[in-house]
C-alpha cells in the first residue's frame, strides 16, 4: 500500500512514475548505445538531452528547489517521493529532471548566497540545464571529511583572488558542459576561528591554471553519466575579486548551508535504488529455477525479499520524518534524523543490493543488469555523503548533550 501526500504531490507523482516508464527506462540502454559511439566518453549522449527537454516541456524540472522563484517550490516532503522516483534510474533521472548532484547544492548555494551578477552569469544557465558545475572541497593529502584541513589557498592580490591547491573526487568536472567550479579554500589560514579561515569563489573552467587532470574511479566505474569525478590542479588561478560567494570567511558556513536540503536528496533516491533491486529481486526469483524449483521458493530467497520490504519501509518512513521535520522546525531542530538517515539509508540498502546481486549470480556483478553499478554507488555514500562515522560521532554527541 502506497502512502498517500497532498494532491499536488500525487500529481507530480503519477506524471513522473509515466515518464520514468515511458522515456527513461527505455533511455538506459540507447544512452549507453550512443556513448558507445561518441567521440569522448565525457559528452552527453544526444538522448539525455532530448530526456531533458521532455522533462521540461512536461514541467518535471528544477523539483528540488524549494525556492518558488527559480524552483518549482515544493518542501522536503512534498520533494522526497519524487526524489524516490529518479533513484530508480540515478544514472539519467536526476540529470534529465535537472535534479543531479552536485549542481542541486551549488544552485542552492548560488540562490542562497550568490549576488546579482553571480546568479545572472551562472544560476540562471545551470537552472535552464545548459550548463553543469562542480564543487571542488575534497583534497588528496589532507582528511577532507574535517573542512578545516582543507589547505587550498585563495590569496588576495589587489582586485584579484589567486587560488593554489589540489583536489580530487570532483564531481561533475570531466564532462564539458561544467563551466564553473566552486571552489573552497582558505583566505585566512592563521585565523583565530577555525571555522572563519575558508572562503568560496566562483572559477570558470578556462579560467588559466585549471587542469582537470584525470578521472578517478569509483570500484572501477568511471561515472560517465555523472560527469566523472576528477582530480583537479589550480596552480596561480586568478579571479576576480567579485568572483567571491558571499564574505570572506564565510566558505565553512555556505558548506554548512549546502549540507542541508541537497544532502538528504541521496537519501531520498536510496529508497528508490532499493525499490528497483527489490523488482529484480522477484522478477529473477519467478523466472529461475534451481534444484528442481523456482528461486522463489527457497526460503532464504523469501527472507531476503521479506527482509528488504520491512527496511525499505522503515528507512521511507525516516526519511519521510526528516523531510518534513525539516520543513517544520528547520535543519539543526531536525539534527538527529538528518544524521540517522545518512548512516542507516546507505548501510541498508547497500545490503539489500547486495542480496539482489547473489539472486542473479553472474548476472548480478555483470553489466547486463544495473546492480553492480547501483550497488557501488550506494556502497561510495557510505562515505562521500560524509563518512557514516563522522554522521554517528555528530549524532551520539547531540544525544549524548542531554546527560552532561
Ligand atoms: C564518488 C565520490 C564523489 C565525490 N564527490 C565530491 C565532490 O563533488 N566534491 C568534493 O569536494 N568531494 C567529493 N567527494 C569526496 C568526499 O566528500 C570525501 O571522500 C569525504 O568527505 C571523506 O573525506 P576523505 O576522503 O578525505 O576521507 P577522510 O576524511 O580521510 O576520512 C577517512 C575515514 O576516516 C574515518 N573517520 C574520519 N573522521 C572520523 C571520525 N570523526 N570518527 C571516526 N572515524 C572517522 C572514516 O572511516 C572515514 O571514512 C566525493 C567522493 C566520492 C567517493
């Protein structure tokens, strides 16, 4: 039995479900035909685009921003099942919704904090999809998970910010169409407060002394659809002072800012994974058979697909929590589930691929099915979306609070 929301919800619902159904599931195997054939493995397959411009003709685009002035203004709970939706198809839903990480957040960050001219240049073509973007915090050398470690420095000189420092596992950065990186180091290395050493600015892709060097791999994948996640060098970058997101200074509390809605989007797609997994969970238990009898009637095989359906819906029920305790009491009142929901969410589903990939054997590691893929992407949240030690360490702390 589904849970029912608010009409609009439920309309925006049936609309995306037929879209999904009727454009892009069948878009999976055309895109991964037509990259095949492109001339570099980064560029966008012509049928993300057209899955684009159909998503928006249909006005399923721009859902996550709660703002109703660039957005389409729902709230976390209104937002949550239609999230749930395009996990289903992580590599081209998001993307074709214009609903993909990281440009949510950094369209967040340009909406929340960004000056007239920053929007003008940037928000407006990343809202339209013409554009993609990066956020560049993360570095090699240093525990990123901790933000000030970050040791890229953005020295002022006269009108001019001059960025050094090197990052890696940057999202979005290997496909062309990301123009504009936003880019977070420190302006003040020696500041008293460590959390006022950080600035964000604004670097153009061909801004000189960018290199994207090279793609990291993710268990082997390379995340085509995402745009990669590359290791990018900024050696004497220089931007303009006005290229500045907000006041120095202030880089660790836009972070902060950007860890709110967009960060339980993957959350809210991680129910979708597991929606898919548990359907080709059954699909392949009815139609294989061993021993003398269908999957499905091993009893181990029930308990999985039993097992599955019991987390699933309490992790929806969570998330659903956390969404709308963040539209009520906002993101720190909503603390504690925030942080529940990012250890629980990938760590169960994480295990409930893990038992569709046994039930479809060879199958389930193979390519032929999206397993493996959605698998390691939901194993790599486990710590990408902020290590799950980092989120239990945070939330024994708060509850730890009431006892001192
Ligand atoms: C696929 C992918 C995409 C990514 N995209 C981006 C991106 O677009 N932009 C970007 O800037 N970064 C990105 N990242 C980087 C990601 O945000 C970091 O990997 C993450 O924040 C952890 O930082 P780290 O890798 O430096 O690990 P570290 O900080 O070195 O932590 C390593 C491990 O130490 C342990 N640990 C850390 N702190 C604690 C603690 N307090 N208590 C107990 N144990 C602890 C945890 O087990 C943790 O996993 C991406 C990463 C991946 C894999």
């Amino acid at each position: 039995m589904d849970f029912a929301f608010d009409a609009r919800t439920e309309e925006l619902r049936a609309r995306l479900d037929a879209f999904m159904t009727d454009r892009v599931y069948p878009a999976e195997r055309v895109a991964d035909e037509q990259r095949a054939a492109l001339a570099s493995p980064w560029d966008t397959p012509q049928v993300v685009e057209d899955l684009k411009a159909e998503a928006r003709r249909q006005g399923l685009w721009n859902l996550f921003l709660p703002d109703a002035e660039h957005g389409a203004g729902l709230t976390n709970l209104q937002y949550a099942p239609l999230a749930e939706i395009t996990g289903r198809s992580p590599q081209l839903a998001p993307t074709a919704l214009n609903c993909a990480a990281p440009d949510t957040g950094n369209m967040e960050v340009l909406a929340q904090f960004g000056d007239d001219e920053q929007k003008k240049r940037w928000l407006e073509p990343l809202l339209a999809g013409e554009i993609r973007s990066a956020f560049a915090m993360t570095e090699p050398e240093v525990a990123s998970s901790d933000a000030t470690n970050i040791e890229t420095r953005i020295e002022r000189d006269g009108d001019d910010y001059v960025i050094n420092g090197r990052k890696w596992y940057i999202s979005g950065a290997m496909n062309p169409l990301c123009q504009i990186f936003i880019v977070m180091g420190k302006t003040d290395p020696d500041g008293a407060d460590p959390r006022r050493q950080q600035s964000m600015v604004l670097v153009p892709r061909d801004t000189p002394g960018l290199t994207v060097k090279r793609a990291m791999q993710v268990y082997g994948y390379e995340d085509h659809y995402h745009g990669g996640h590359a290791e990018v060098v900024f050696e004497d970058v220089r931007v303009p002072v006005g290229n500045l997101i907000g006041e120095e200074g202030g880089g660790f509390g836009i972070a902060q800012a950007r860890l709110g809605p967009g960060r339980i989007h993957h959350c809210m797609r991680l129910i979708g994974m597991a929606e898919r997994a548990i359907e080709l969970m059954c699909r392949r238990a009815v139609a294989r058979t061993a021993f003398g009898k269908p999957l499905a009637q091993q009893g181990v095989v029930q308990e999985w697909i039993a097992d599955a359906r019991v987390a699933v819906e309490q992790l929806r029920l969570l998330v659903l929590k956390t969404a709308w305790l963040m539209d009520t009491v906002g993101n720190r009142g909503a603390h504690t589930e925030i942080q529940a929901i990012k250890i629980a969410t990938p760590r169960t589903v994480v295990d409930i691929l893990d038992k569709a990939v046994q039930l479809h054997g060879a199958g389930g590691v193979s390519q032929d099915f999206p397993l493996a893929e959605l698998w390691a992407a939901a194993r790599t949240l486990r710590l990408a979306d902020g290590p799950d030690e980092v989120h239990q360490r945070s939330l024994a702390r708060r509850e730890l609070k009431r006892y001192l």
